[in-house]
C-alpha cells in the first residue's frame, strides 16, 4: 500500500467514524410517542440523518430535512422529504425548505415528539428571514461575509439575528403546544457548542444585535437604519428545555484515525482538534513541527482538526481551506523531505470546489508556484496540475477537516 493510500483509507476512517449510521441508531427512542414523530433538520448530513431515523424510530414518523444540493441519498425514505437547496448562499429552495419545516413545527401537538436533526451547513440552507430583512438583501449578506473571510462563529451569529428560526426560534415553534421535542447534534464547530451548529435552529443563544452590527461593518456591510432595527427587533423567544445530544465531533474522527494509525505502528502527535486560524499560516507552522520529527526515529503522524479559513485575494479563486493549508505546508517544506500529508473536509467539499481536499510529498515542493497560487487563491489549479487533489464526493457528515502529515524518521 502507498502512503497516499494509507492516509486516504485513514481519512475515510476517521469519516466513516463520524457517519450518521454509526453514531444515530443508538440516541434515538426506543418507544413511540401516544401521537407521531415529527422529523426536522438541516445540514450536509440531514439525509442521511432522515434515512436512519426513518429506518430506526418507531410508530408513524413524518417531516422534512433540508440538506446541500447533491448531498442527498440514494434511497430517500418515504416518510421524510427531503429538500436540497444551495450553500453556502441561501436560495428559494431554502426559503421554501424554511417555510415548510416551520408549518411541520407548528403542526406538533401535545402526544407528538418533534426531533430535530441538526449538522453544520445548515445555517445557509435552512432559510427564513426575520419581519423586515428581505430575502435578497439576506443572500447578498451571506455572500458578502463569506467573501470578507469572517470566521463562521461569526457569520452564523449574524444569520442567527437575521433569521425566524435559527437561535432556537423553530423549537419555540415546535414546542408551543406542549411537544415533547429531542435534538441531535454532528457537531462542525470548534468547542463543540451545539448552539452554535447551523446557528441552533432548536437551542437557545445569546441575544446581541451589536456584536451581529459590528461584524457586518467590520466585513464592511453597509449597515441601514432598517436592517439595524430589524436585527433589534428579532428577539428570541423562550426554548422549552429538551434534551440535546452531540452524536460525533471533530475529536470522535480524529480519535478514529488515531487508534488505526497506532496500530499500525504509527507515533501520533497530536496537534490539536479545535484548531482554527488562517489556513496557509498554520501550514507553514506545521511545516516547522514536521521537520523538527525527521530527526527522530520511526514514522510520525502529526493529526489535527478544526475549521480554518482563507484570506480572500481574488473574487475567482479555487479551493479552499484544506488546499490553502498545503500549499502553505508547500512553501514550507524541504524537498528533500521523507514528508508527505492529506488534508481534507470531513464533508467532502472543500471550500466550493469538488475536492474534499488534497494530498502532497514533499518532493513535490515549488515554494515560488505555490506562493502565487496562494497569492491568486487558486490553489485548486495548483493541487490539479499536481496530482494532488483528493476526491470523495459528498460524504454525508460533517465535523470539520481532518489533516494528517506522515514523516518518516532517522
């Protein structure tokens, strides 16, 4: 087996560890309520998440998910709908997969259990825009903090403030005739804060409209007096207290890939699993630390997670954070190097591109290309001419990246 091979099967390990399949069956109910169970969710796993509560719950169960486009599944349970709609700017598929989940919420009665599915991507997929914000004016938001770099703590807060059901607002909808109401969570943030995952559509957070102001003027939104007193305006309502479960972060997939390379002989260094940062610097800080490991004896696996993000150069770039973080690595490394890595998102989709992410060697090293790919933020063009880019297709989970560096000692 290849290196790239070894650290390809390690990253769809550490995914598979993280599937729906294997960490729903055993957070669902085990008895039906006296009425029905109401299914709702959003994200890049929803699907996959209806598919295993519509296989697993028992007595009737209807609802509907909101998931990205062509992150559906192959056999679409019949009892669930489910909705595919655009991230990471919102479109009329989400506004209507937002109005439609709302009127299932509302639907729930005092015997019903409404269980909400809730995994990262859902922010921008599940769309309903708070009593003066109109709906065009909320995509061109969502572009425009996306394009500035914001970190997503950031961007999620200010949708949560934009937004009828985010932050909670949709179970103190579900709930308010006195259902019985369950939240699970795949968890894409750092901290693993199930609040902050798809901005909480069923879990209450802090209101604060003028930290949500001051992040739309730093990304250099023109703030209007209406939008300002919209977001004012949009207060939360009460949640009813429930029970919330986090099925698999970051740090579940990460530990995945960590007992499989330890057995196979492998000295894992663990960089972290929350990191987060701009993602060609923390490549190149990466590079230090793996080059300090060539001196010492036996194979080496520096792992780590979390969300990095991308300082925007270029309205045309290509690729994401997992591809800017090697290229960073690139610029970086010795050529001469026993040091290879992968780096790629748990969901299958790095940045916009169709590359979960990308593997490179060291010998591969060009620092002057791949500083003009970075400088151009067209490190997908890059990882392309090289061979390097990694293809999974979407993945159906989501907890952020997994990146890996294999160095192999004196």
């Amino acid at each position: 087996m290849t290196l790239r091979e070894t650290l390809t099967g390690y990253f769809q390990h550490g995914i598979a560890a993280a599937s729906p399949r294997h960490t729903m069956p055993a957070a669902l109910p085990k008895t039906p309520p006296a009425g029905r169970t109401i299914v709702l969710g959003c994200g890049k796993a929803a699907a996959e998440m209806a598919l295993v509560a519509s296989q697993c719950l028992a007595g009737p169960v209807s609802g509907a998910v909101v998931t990205r486009h062509g992150h559906g599944v192959e056999n679409p349970p019949p009892n669930i709908e489910i909705i595919e709609a655009r991230h990471p700017v919102p479109d009329g598929l989400g506004l209507e997969a937002g109005a439609r989940i709302l009127a299932l919420a509302a639907e729930a009665g005092p015997d019903d259990r409404v269980v909400f599915l809730i995994s990262g991507g859902g922010s921008a997929l599940l769309c309903a825009p708070a009593e003066g914000v109109d709906f065009a004016e909320k995509q061109a938001i969502n572009d425009a903090l996306v394009r500035s770099g914001a970190g997503i703590a950031d961007i999620n807060l200010v949708r949560r403030h934009l937004s009828r059901v985010k932050g909670g607002r949709l179970a103190a909808v579900a709930g308010a005739r006195g259902a019985e109401l369950l939240t699970l969570v795949i968890s894409d943030v750092a901290g693993d804060d199930p609040a902050l995952v798809a901005s909480g559509p069923s879990i209450g957070a802090a209101f604060v409209p003028e930290q949500a102001l001051a992040i739309l003027a730093t990304a250099g939104w023109p703030v209007t007096p209406a939008l300002a007193a919209a977001i004012h305006a949009n207060r939360p309502p009460a949640v009813p207290a429930h029970p919330v479960h986090l099925l698999a972060t970051n740090a579940d997939a990460l530990a995945a890939v960590r007992a499989r390379a330890t057995a196979d002989g492998w000295n894992v260094v663990d960089l972290g699993a929350a990191l987060i940062g701009e993602a060609a610097a923390t490549g190149q800080m990466h590079a230090a630390i793996a080059d300090r490991y060539r001196s010492q004896p036996g194979r080496h696996l520096l792992l780590s997670g979390g969300e990095l993000t991308v300082s925007r150069a270029s309205k045309h770039g290509r690729g994401g954070p997992n591809l800017e973080y090697l290229a960073g690595l690139l610029t970086a490394l010795d050529p001469a190097a026993p040091i290879a890595a992968l780096a790629g998102d748990s969901d299958g989709i790095d940045g916009t591109e169709d590359n979960a992410g990308g593997y490179l060697e060291a010998r591969w090293a060009d620092p002057s290309a791949a500083a003009a790919a970075l400088a151009s933020n067209r490190c997908y063009d890059l990882f392309a001419r090289l061979g390097g880019l990694v293809m999974t297709g979407p993945t159906r989970t989501n907890v952020n990246d997994i990146r890996m560096i294999a160095v192999e000692g004196q």
